[in-house]
C-alpha cells in the first residue's frame, strides 16, 4: 500500500472551531451547574435526615420518659393515701415518709411533671378529666367540677393520667306545685 504524502489536511472553517469550543464549554458548565445542583440537593437531604432523626430521637426519649412517670404514678398516689393516713403531730418515721413524698414530687415537678387537682368550681374538660359521676348541687354551677376524686397528671404538655372528677348537673329541679309531688 502506498502512502499519499500529497494530503493536505482538511481545511477547517475558522468560525467552526470556535463554535464547537463554545459548545463544548457550555456542556461543560451545564454538567457543573447541574452537579452542583446534585451536590445542594443532597446536602439539603442530609440536613433534612439530621434534623429528622433527631426529633426522633427526641420523640423516643420523650415516650421513655412517659413510660417512667406512667410507673411512678401510682406510687405516687400511694405516698398520698399514706399521707392522709398520718396523725397531725408526726413522729420522726412518719416526718420521713412526708419528707420522702415531697422529695419525689418536687424531682418530677422540676422535670415537667404537672398535677392536675386545683378544679373545684371549674368547668369539666373532657380532655383533662373523667367524668366518674354527676350530681345535682345548689352551690355548682351545671357542668361544673364538684370534687376531684383522683388527681391527673401531665408530664411536658402531654395528658399521662387524666382527673377523676365529680360533676354538677345544675340545681336540683323541684315541680311547678311547690316541690311536692302529684299522686
């Protein structure tokens, strides 16, 4: 086979080369902008995930904690019956016991644990109180809170035990004839 030494090299326009340079380079900056885009997606995704797994976490230690306060109360009400239970002038045991009660619910006071018991003349809250009873009464205004039989609790806003509670049914309702009965 013989070689042609004779060819020329093609002849390229000189507006071509720049055209495909131009091409080139805004393919180039296309592919970084949208790497770049990419790039900021995925960190906004990370910050996103952080965020998200530390409510989570957060959320849990939360319900960890509710879980906890759920035991306590009850030796909480146990700590009350005893209370009660104590003669006015207490010897040194039962001072402990008291101070043993108030040591308690002042830690779970400071950590957010909150007493639900102040309701006497209040309005029923379904959503704070139980309803274990109605009665007539003249002093309670209809649908008010009589007595609180229990005391609830709320630990950071979240209701752990609702009050049991006593509530009016109003005035007692007494016949148009004078309160006597027709027979």
């Amino acid at each position: 086979m013989k070689k042609r030494k004779d060819r020329e090299p093609e002849a390229k326009e000189p507006g071509l080369e720049k055209v495909s340079e131009d091409a080139a380079l805004a393919k180039v900056k296309g592919e970084l902008s949208e790497t770049k885009d990419n790039w900021l997606r995925a960190v906004a995704e990370l910050d996103n995930a952080r965020k998200k797994w530390a409510k989570e976490r957060q959320d849990l230690f939360s319900y960890a904690q509710v879980d906890l306060i759920r035991g306590i109360i009850p030796v909480l009400d146990h700590f009350e019956h005893a209370m009660q239970l104590l003669p006015d002038v207490r010897d040194e045991f039962e001072q402990g016991v008291e101070m043993i009660y108030k040591e308690i619910s002042g830690a779970l006071e400071r950590y957010g644990l909150v007493r639900i018991d102040n309701l006497e003349d209040k309005d029923f809250d379904p959503f704070e109180q139980e309803a274990v009873s109605h009665e007539e009464s003249e002093e309670v205004i209809e649908n008010g809170i009589i007595e609180v039989l229990r005391p609830g609790y709320k630990f950071k806003n979240i209701l752990i035990r609702p009050a049991m509670v006593k509530v009016s049914k109003g005035k007692v309702e007494q016949e148009k004839t004078g309160g006597k009965e027709n027979g």
